[in-house]
C-alpha cells in the first residue's frame, strides 16, 4: 500500500517542502475529479497542478503570528442577480459523468430502509 504525499513542515524555521505530482497522484486526482485527461495534456496539468501545490505551500511561509484571523476576506455584499431560466441541458448530457444511471435516471445508494429509518 502506497502512502498519500503531503506538505512536510519544519515549524520551527517555517520551512515548507511542497509534495511532488507524481503519475499515481495525478492519476488518482484525475479519477476522484472524473476527468479523462489526454494525453498530450498530462504534463500540462501537471504543471499547473504543481504551480498551485507551490503556491499554497509559499503562502504557509507566511508569518501570520499576531494577525486575526478574517471572517470575510472583503466587505462587499453578494451581488445577486435575478433568477431566470438559461439554456437547458438533455438527458443524455446531464447524465454524462455520472457514476451510475438507468435510462434517464440516476443510480443511487440506499438511504432509507422499508420500514422508513435512516441507514
């Protein structure tokens, strides 16, 4: 059994190592997203996957001793706008990248047993 890589951290001189991308890790992230990566696109996700690793681990050497943390990172409101239909989607293309259907459905698991308690 293989382990997950994760971030190593030194807190005491707040040295980060970012995880390296390998193929099983991209794999694995490809499968849990369902995506069918090409490819000829393999490196290029990589890259970009690895630029944000390197990222968020840059940003853990942040010294961030005394500062409160936000609630919300700005003061604006939600800027809503009105709720009206757009185009619509066929069947066949809602069902696309669902695990399981039947015909025009979805398959789910169980979560109500017959006698009507939760499982």
């Amino acid at each position: 059994m293989t382990s997950t890589p994760t971030l190593e951290s030194s807190e005491g001189n707040r040295t980060f190592a970012c995880m390296h991308l390998s193929d099983e890790l991209l794999d694995r992230l490809a499968t849990l997203a369902r995506l069918e990566v090409a490819p000829d696109q393999r490196e290029h996700l990589r890259a970009d996957l690895q630029r944000m690793l390197d990222f968020v681990a840059q940003l853990r050497e942040v010294d961030t001793e005394g500062i409160e943390p936000l609630i919300h990172p700005t003061e604006g409101a939600n800027a809503l706008r009105p709720d009206e239909p757009a185009g619509r989607l066929r069947p066949d293309q809602v069902l696309r990248n669902a695990p399981k259907s039947d015909g025009s459905y979805f398959r789910v698991p169980k979560v109500v047993d017959k006698e009507g308690q939760d499982l």
